[in-house]
C-alpha cells in the first residue's frame, strides 16, 4: 500500500501522534487504520474502563483509568454549596407564603426580599474571581459555608421585614462565592473522562436542595405563625457541615501548580487519581502555566487579557450567553414563586399549594439524575439544545393555561351599595379584581356556580377584606381570594409547570455550569467562570423582581409569552454558537473558539469553525 518513504513517513507521523497523546491513554485518533475500531461510548463504562475486550494501545503497556471514590467524596462535599444555592431557591417559594401573611407584604416587598439574596450574589459572584486567584478555590469555600451559616441564623431570629432583607442580603454573599466556585474546583480536580458527570453533580446537589426546601416547607407549613423560621433557619446546618468538612480536603491541584506549589500539587493528584504515575499531567500544568506566565508580562488586569485573547473573549461571550438564556427562559419564576403560580392556577388551600410545590421540586430533582446519566453520552451540545426546545413547548403550554383561565374567570355577581364608588367595585372579572393589588375577589360555591364580589382588601391584614362579608369577624361562609380565581383549567397550569421542570433538569440546569467550568484557559478561569457566574445573578435578579409586577402589567399569560420569545432566541444562540466540549481535555478546550463566534452548521466544530478531533478505542485483537 505504501512506497517505502511514505511507510517511514506514515511511522514517524503515527509516532508523534501518539506522544501527543500519552495522557489520555485509552484514546487513539481514528486515522490509525490497521485496527478495529470501537466507539468509546460504546465500550467504555461510565468509569472509563473498557466494558469488553481487550483495548490495548499501540504504544506499549495502557494506563488503566482509575475512578477512586475520593474523588466521588470530594466532589460531594464542594457540592453542598450547590445544596446550599438550592435550598435557599426552594425553601423562599413556600416561606414567602407565611412571611405574607406574617408581615402583610406587598407585591414589591416580596420581589424585594427574594432579589435582595439575588443581589448580593452578583456582587461576590464578580468579586469572587479575585479571591480565587489570590487565594484559592479551598479558602474561598470556606468563607462561603461560613456566610451562609450566618445568614441562615439571621433569618432564622429575624423580628421584622428588615432583618429579614439583612438575613437574605448575607445568605446572598455565601450563594455568590460557592456559586461561581464550586463548578470550577470540581472540574479542576476531576479525571477528563469524569469532568462533565461531577461538575453535573453540583447541579444534582442544587435540585435535591431545592427538593428539600419544599418537603421543609410542606412539613412547616402546619405551625403557625413561627414555621418560616424553621423553614429558613435550617439551612445553616448543612452550610456548617461543609464549613468543618472542607478543611479536610485539598486544593485544588491546578491552582497549586499556578502557585508554584508543585510539591503539593502532585500529592494532591496522586490522591485524587488514585496512582503515583502523574508526571505527565503535572507537566502538562506545568508548560502551561509557564507559558501563560510569558505573556502575562503586559501587566494588563486578566478582564482586559481577556477582551486582547480572541478565543477567550469568545468563550466568555460563550459561557455569559448560556447563564443568560438560562435565567431569561423564566426557571426561577418556576422555584422562586411556584407556590404562588399554582395559587395564581386556582388552588385555594395554602397548604396544598405548597405541597403541590414539593412534588414539583421532586420533577425537578429526578430529572436532573437523567441529565447526569446523559451529559458524558450524548454530550453537552445535543442535551441542552433538546432540554430548550422542551422547555420553549412548556412554556406555551403555561401561556395557553393562563390564557385559558382568564378567559373562563368566575364573573363578579354582587356589588356593595356602599362602596360603589370604590375602584374595586368598577371590575366585572374575577381575574380583573385580583390584578388590581389593592383588591380581593370575596365568594361563595365552586366552579361553575360562584356568587362573587370584588371589594378593597383590609389596609391592617390583607387576609380580609376591609368591608362587606370577607371583612374580619364578619362571620359568614364567604372565601377570601386575595391572588387566585377558581378555575376549571388549574391542572392545565400545574402540568405545564411539571413539563417545564422535565424538560429543564437535564440540560437548561446544569450544562451552562459545565461548560462554563470547560471552556477557559488557566489564567483565565477564575475571571471567567465569575463573569459568567455575575450574568446568571444579574439576569436572576431581573426576572426575580419583575416576575409579580409583569404578572399584573403584562397579565400572567402574557409574561410566559414573553418567555417563549426569550427562550427561542436562546435555543438561536446555543445551536450556533455553543461548541461540543465532551472528552476534551481541559488546557485544549481553548482551541474550540478559533476563528468567529457563532457558524451555521456542524456539529463538532467550536465557533470558530476549529475542528474537534474524534477519538476511537483501538481493538489490537483484530488486526488483521
């Protein structure tokens, strides 16, 4: 086949090609032909062994990858921060309930309150960045847990709106520096071939704590007026478990290795790759941090390298686009106010709403275990791109739910003669009445036969009315809806927000945190992962303290179409800007942004267009 020049040629040429590859060793480029050839997804189990056969390489005896359950722990353990964001996302929705009633809040103070934690974590996300430069992933985990346990204490012995917004303003530090550190410590200490699973375990930790808060919240629920203290108060304990425990883990080792801490840095992965033999990887930290150092001689700060680096610019415009798009497609208006969406549906009792709550917090969390399952088989591109689209067809049908049950509202039957001056008394629509927040739809029966009145709610308690029957100690069997009409279409409503959260978990909630703990060099990660970390926060806020007031302004059907819209420029931007980074190695995945930002078209190409190499496993028992 080959002259005897080119047969020396193709050796030489093979030889490099295999050298360049030494560390991933169970890996061969697909151009190595005299071999069968397996898929690695195929053969290879999640531990990144084979499955069958005997895949031996072509250049001496394989390095069998190792999966050591230190790794497992370590990760665990960084991911109760994510526990943490979670647990303060889910335990809000319920206790905000309670703490209305308990306080008399208005529309804007609840916005306050839930933005106010949303606020100071864009603060310390940004501010975060530096701190992990200076003074590691390790150090700063420690300061979070600590904040948070602070905040939750606070929150826990708060005696007015005030210390409440104090409490929420400290839990928002602790949420900020975990939030933009943990994905990158896992990543940094994770083997290749486990890096997208683990980093999604922090997402898995975020919606099991998510799924707690509203079991806590449910549980709570029946203990008035104090249960809310419970409720937010509890979140302190995990946060002081991962305070004592982190101080028994390492850091992480390529932060060590930027430190000039090499010593330290190979224990360190020794432990954590289970196996003495990793010269070849510290080396590779090694050229690599020596080689940023050359060029970071400009003395420019890394914000202002970064917008001088093209590629890097690129995946931060990259990694910022995915946490916009992900707070933008409405998914904390789903756990942040889920309890008052399905009162807003018609469900009356309080209890049962927030129970209806817990159930979809529970979709959420056993969707994202599919999501852990998938990312290292289908990769990240292929999962979020479908987990969008899902999530675009379950906003509709949360668009058309809220259309519906405006449409088919109870009409208002009954008018006072001594208030028919009154605004509320001018409104024909039960759904009318309730937009206006200065009124309340008071009524007898059920749907479909609903005498009703609308009159102006108590300006002491908002539970009742100031006037006519639902006005405190009036005595009659009237109900007092101050934020819900009873419909026939609740159901439509609460299965639209099910869909929402099957079709989210997998993809939406998880792959913009690990991509963006991918797709940064070295030098850059810290102010990348934090740039991008601030975007989700700022975008969280945004959404959090509109979501009522659009509600009122742009109805509730009306604010899901919106979300329609957003989500569909977003499934735009992912689909042709967003490259595929599963199986490649941390300090190449700079290579995936050469060239434009966004193209038209491939599927393993970066933005730039930079080809992604394929690798296959090499069957030797078949050679011939």
């Amino acid at each position: 086949m080959f002259d005897p020049d080119e047969e020396e040629l193709y050796i030489e040429t093979e030889q490099l090609m295999m050298s360049a590859l030494k560390e991933d060793s169970n890996l061969v480029p697909t151009q190595a032909k005299p071999y069968k050839e397996t898929s690695v997804n195929d053969d290879f189990q999640s531990d990144g062994r084979a499955a069958s056969g005997d895949h031996n390489l072509d250049h001496g005896p394989s390095k069998p990858i190792v999966t050591t359950p230190y790794i497992w722990m370590l990760s665990a353990f960084a991911a109760i921060g994510g526990f943490l964001f979670g647990y303060d996302t889910g335990v809000v929705s319920g206790a905000m309930l309670l703490l209305k009633d308990e306080f008399s809040l208005s529309s804007y103070m609840q916005e306050i309150i839930v933005s106010s934690t949303i606020g100071a974590a864009f603060v310390f996300a940004l501010l975060g960045g530096y701190l992990n430069d200076t003074f590691g992933r390790k150090s700063v985990t420690i300061v979070a847990s600590f904040v948070f346990t602070a905040g939750a204490i606070v929150l826990g012995l708060a005696q007015n709106v005030t210390m409440l917004i104090l409490g929420r303003l400290i839990l928002g530090i602790g949420i900020g520096f975990a939030s933009m550190t943990v994905p990158m410590y896992i990543a940094e200490s994770s083997p290749p071939h486990l890096r997208g699973r683990l980093v999604t375990v922090n997402n898995m930790f975020i919606t099991g704590g998510q799924f707690i808060a509203s079991l806590m919240d449910g549980a709570f629920s029946y203990i008035k007026p104090d249960g809310w203290r419970f409720m937010l108060g509890l979140a302190g304990v995990p946060s002081a478990i991962q305070f004592v425990g982190f101080f028994f883990l390492p850091e992480s080792p390529r932060w060590l290795i930027k430190k000039g801490k090499e010593d330290q840095a190979r224990e360190v992965l020794k432990k954590l790759r289970g196996t003495a033999a990793v010269e070849e990887e510290i080396q590779e930290m090694r050229s690599l941090v020596e080689s940023e150092a050359e060029h970071s001689h400009s003395g420019f700060f890394t914000i202002a390298r970064i917008m001088k680096t093209p590629p890097v610019r690129r995946a931060v415009l990259v990694g910022c686009g995915l946490q916009l798009f992900q707070q933008l497609s409405g998914i904390n208006t789903v756990m942040y106010y889920s309890a008052s969406i399905i009162k807003m549906a018609g469900v009356r009792d309080q209890q049962t709403a927030i129970w209806l709550t817990s159930m979809t917090a529970g979709v959420n969390f056993a969707f994202t275990l599919i999501g852990l399952w998938l990312v290292e088989r289908i990769g990240r591109r292929k999962l979020i791109l479908s987990s969008l689209a899902g999530v675009i067809a379950s906003l509709v049908v949360l668009g058309v739910a809220f259309q519906l049950i405006a449409y088919n509202t109870p009409p208002v039957s009954q008018f006072d003669p001594l208030h028919k001056n009154n605004s509320c008394s001018s409104y024909k629509w039960c759904e009318a009445c309730i937009d206006d927040s200065s009124c309340g739809f008071c009524y007898r029966g059920n749907v479909g036969s609903i005498n009703g009145s609308c009159l102006a709610k108590s300006p002491k308690k908002d539970t009742h009315s100031a006037y006519g029957p639902c006005e405190a100690g009036a005595g009659g069997r009237e109900t007092w809806a101050l934020d819900y009409c009873l419909t026939s279409y609740s159901w439509m409503a609460i299965f639209g927000l099910v869909l929402y959260l099957m079709f989210f978990a997998p993809g939406m909630g998880p792959m913009p945190w690990t991509i963006n703990s991918e797709i940064y060099p070295l030098w850059a990660r810290s102010t990348g992962n934090s740039l991008a970390t601030a975007t989700n926060w700022i975008a969280n806020l945004a959404v959090s303290m509109t979501f009522l007031t659009l509600t009122e302004t742009l109805t509730k059907a009306g604010t899901y179409w919106m979300f329609v819209g957003i989500a569909s420029l977003g499934f735009v931007f992912i689909s042709t800007c967003v490259p595929e980074t599963k199986g490649v190695k941390l300090e190449e995945v700079e290579s995936l942004f050469q060239g434009p930002l966004c193209r038209c078209c491939g599927s393993h190409t970066g933005p730039g267009g930079a080809q992604r190499n394929q690798y296959r496993v090499i069957d030797h028992t078949d050679s011939s």
